[in-house]
C-alpha cells in the first residue's frame, strides 16, 4: 500500500483503484483476502494451495475502508475518546468524497462534493 503519510494520497489512490477496483470488477462485494489481477477464473479464488481457500470477506483487506477517512479526509482524533477531533482534506483530485466515522458520541460525517463541505458532529 502506498503511504499517505508521505504525501502520497494521489499514487495511493491509484493504488485502491487498481487492487480494490479490481476486486470489485470480478463482482466482490466484500474485502478478499488476496487479490491478484492477473489471476483468471477459478485461479482468483485459489490460496494456500487449495483450489476455493482464499477468503472472500477478509478483514486485514479492508485497508482503505480506514485509510480514506483517516487520510484522504483527515478525519482523526486530537484527544482521548474522540473528545476533540481534527478534518483536515487532501482529496488528491478527486472531486467527491463522504465518510463516516464512528467514535463514541455518534458518527462524524464529512461530504464534500465540489466546492461544498458538510461536517456532521455527534
């Protein structure tokens, strides 16, 4: 995964797409274990040397379902708890992005779509 810190986001963008995007062109509807776009049909679902063993609703590839609120948006806690909380964008050329993020007084929610901007604080 290309890293955001390094003010990478529009290289880890490009990143997600490929991998995830490719996930969701062959149907997937959830985060796979592994994927390999050059794997072809029934090859994409082998792992560990099983024909069927790889996971099609893994957690550790759900990555960007915490890196593009954390990153993209900035979207991060300054204080304990989430008592105090930070939006700092860097949308990388996209020109709409939401999110939500739970915390423990209900879900931030950031919308940005042109040059419009809504926050929603619990």
């Amino acid at each position: 995964m290309h890293d955001f810190v390094d003010g990478e986001t529009k290289e880890s963008i490009c990143h997600i797409r490929s991998y995830w995007g490719g996930m969701l062109e062959k149907g997937a509807t959830t985060f796979w274990e592994a994927y390999n776009h050059d794997e072809k049909d029934d090859e994409a679902y082998a792992f560990y040397g099983r024909p069927f063993g790889k996971s099609l609703c893994h957690a550790w590839g759900s990555g960007p379902a915490m890196l593009l609120p954390s990153n993209l948006l900035g979207i991060r806690p300054t204080a304990d708890g989430w008592k105090e909380f930070t939006v700092a964008c860097d949308l990388a050329g996209l020109e709409s992005v939401c999110a939500s993020v739970p915390t423990p007084y209900g879900n931030i929610c950031v919308e940005i779509d042109g040059n419009k901007v809504n926050i929603h604080v619990p």
